[in-house]
C-alpha cells in the first residue's frame, strides 16, 4: 500500500499537493481499519485543517476501490479544485480600496440617485451614502428578515420581501422612503424575490414554489400565479423580452412567456441553490452550485468548472469590463473566470462569510458585500 501511495506521489506531483493526497488514502485507510489494523494513525493527520475537506470528499465518492482508473481520475480532479480553494493564484487584478462595516446584509443594491440600499437580516432595509458609503438611513417594518430589495428605475420606488412572507412597497420621497402598501401573506412560504417587470408588472418568487405576478401600482392585485414546482430561489426579467426565468434547486430552469404566462421552454440541467442571475450579450449566467451560462436562443447551454461542489455554493455573479466574470463564493472567496472553460483564478479577502452581492459601479469599480462588510473595490 505504501509503495502504491509513493507512486501516486510521483504523479501527481505537478499539483504540488502530496500531503493532500496522502491524508486522502490515510483517511481511506482509518475507514477501514478492520482491513489495515497495524496502520499507525497520528492524532495531528486526524485533526489536521484539511481533514473537513477530506471528509466531504470522501463521503461523496466510492472509495470502495481507490485506486481505480476512475478514482484516480477524480483524485486529479479534486487536487486542481483544492489548489483552487487554497487560493495558490496570486490575482492582483481585484483590490479593494475601502471596506466599511455594517449588519448582516441578505443583498445590496446601485440606487438610481448613486446611493447604495440593503436588505438585512435583522428585518431592515438600510440606505447608504454615495459618497462614503456610510448608513444615512434604517427602514424598519418586516417583521423578520429582509430576504431581498429591487428599485423600479421608473418609478424609483422600492420593492421589499422578507420570511415574513410579505412584499412591501417604498415610495421614495425627498430625502428617505416610505411604505406606502404592504401585500400580507403574499405567499404561502418565506418570499425569496421581488422584481420590477415592467410599467404595470412586478414578480415574486418563494420557496412555496410558485412565482405570481402583480399589479405594481394601486390596488397592486394579483394577475397570476406560476407553478414551478420546487422552491424557487431565483428569478429575472429577460431584457427587451416578455419572458422571464427561474430557477429552482432540484426542477428545471424555465422560461416564461409575460404574455401567455406560459413555459416556453424547460431546461433538463437544473442549478441547485441558484442564488444570483445576470444577462448579458445574448446569454444568461447563473451562479448556484455551478455557474451556468444559457444562450438566449435557448438552444445551448455550457456549465463552468463545477467550483461550488468544493465550495458548497456560489452566491453573486459579476461580468466586468473585459467580458470576464466575477463570481462571490464561501468563505469570502472571489472566482475570476477570463475565459469561459478554464479554472477560474481565485481573489482571497478577507471576509469568512459568503459574498453575497457582486455590483458595479462603474467600468473600473464594483461592490462586493459579505454578512457584515460592504467593500468598494477596483479592477
């Protein structure tokens, strides 16, 4: 066994990752001890850092045979995923500039007047300063958590939903927004969106697994109720298009049809945990689990190197200037994609929370937040 572990070393040397791979076969080894009695075990291997990543491995694939053609293969995967998580790129191309503390914020929005909005878990909404990106304001009236905020551009009102299942609708007024209409038990679960669609429309989503669209002016009735068919964590309004699509954790991705309010079409591939949403140039790009890029032809659709199987989920999606895209992890990793199909180059900051919201400011500068961190930082 020994002699086998050594010329794995050997090749997979490239990675430079060998005391990965020898806790990987340890950890295989101690699972089955009955088989490897005499194997000396070393409580520092065991409680070494990079065990939790090694359980997670091993508890998601068959070790049964580790030293198949197909676990091999697997192993060399893993090892370029786990460089990647280890932040071994050194990417001086994002650098924040200045990094302000607030609370625990759910998303994060560009204001049409330059200020910043927030929704917050501790059932606010909170406004910004465009200038020092200071909190000027705190809108109180949720009753839990503020899952989400959007800004119609028309109108420039605000639109809020929270586990409260709730939307609430902020009218803007000199200096501040004021409630003006709160739609109660809007959905029968926690509401996860709520956007703008157009003049007349808005759409929520929630994990009681509809979608329903509404009348965004008075009496703000409702038109229709969509039925996805599993928790839906993601919508957005298609541009130029009456369409709009959603996506869900374990049911096709679907696009609808805002006139017939009818599927026009059902991806197989589903994006679990699809957390964020972009259209640009003709496609759209989801960050969940993995980051998926659909043609607006509806004819292909590409997956990026699967990074959220390792990171347990991404949570924001940027394009920024040159075409490449910006994507938020866990742990406060940043994923830089300069091309599509090739492993990302990784930015480490130093949040430990999710970056949840990825924005742009303007071609040079984007926002990222994390649970407590609002950072401006430049490309």
């Amino acid at each position: 066994l020994e002699e086998k572990i050594k010329k794995i070393q050997e090749a997979y040397r490239e990675y430079e990752n060998n005391n990965l791979l020898v806790l990987t076969y340890m950890l295989y080894l101690y699972q089955n001890q009955d088989k490897y009695p005499n194997y000396y075990w070393q409580e520092n291997v065991l409680n070494s850092p990079q065990m939790k990543d090694i359980e997670y491995r091993a508890y998601h694939h068959d070790f049964t045979n580790p030293f198949s053609e197909k676990s091999i293969k697997d192993l060399i995967d893993f090892l370029k995923t786990y460089n990647i998580m280890n932040n071994k790129f050194n990417n001086e191309k994002i650098k924040p500039i200045r990094t302000s503390k607030t609370h625990h914020i759910n998303n994060i929005i560009l204001l049409k007047d330059g200020r910043l909005a927030s929704s917050s878990s501790d059932k606010t909404i909170r406004i910004y300063d465009k200038n020092t990106y200071k909190e000027t304001i705190t809108l109180k009236g949720h009753t839990s958590y503020v899952e989400y905020i959007s800004q119609d551009q028309e109108t420039e009102n605000l639109l809020s939903c929270s586990n409260d299942r709730s939307i609430r609708i902020w009218e803007k007024t000199e200096k501040t927004f004021e409630c003006i209409k709160i739609l109660e038990n809007a959905h029968n679960d926690s509401i996860t969106k709520v956007i703008p669609i157009d003049w007349e429309r808005m759409a929520s989503c929630s994990r009681d697994m509809t979608i329903k669209i509404w009348e965004k002016n008075s009496p703000y009735g409702l038109i229709t109720t969509l039925d996805h068919g599993n928790y839906v964590s993601s919508i957005m309004k298609i541009n130029n298009l009456d369409q709009l699509i959603s996506a869900s954790s374990l049911t096709p991705i679907v696009i609808w049809n805002l006139i017939t309010y009818k599927p026009i079409v059902k991806f197989k591939m589903t994006c679990t945990n699809a957390n964020s949403m972009i259209e640009s140039k003709g496609k759209i790009i989801i960050a969940g689990m993995a980051v998926m890029v659909i043609e607006l032809n509806y004819k292909k659709i590409d997956v990026l190197d699967n990074i959220g199987l390792y990171n347990n989920n991404l949570h924001s999606v940027l394009e920024l200037r040159d075409g490449s895209l910006l994507v938020g992890g866990e742990k406060g990793l940043m994923y830089l994609y300069d091309t599509y199909k090739k492993l990302p180059e990784v930015k480490k900051t130093n949040e430990t929370r999710c970056i949840n919201s990825l924005i742009p400011i303007n071609d040079n500068s984007f926002i990222s937040t994390s649970a407590n961190y609002i950072t401006i930082c430049k490309y």
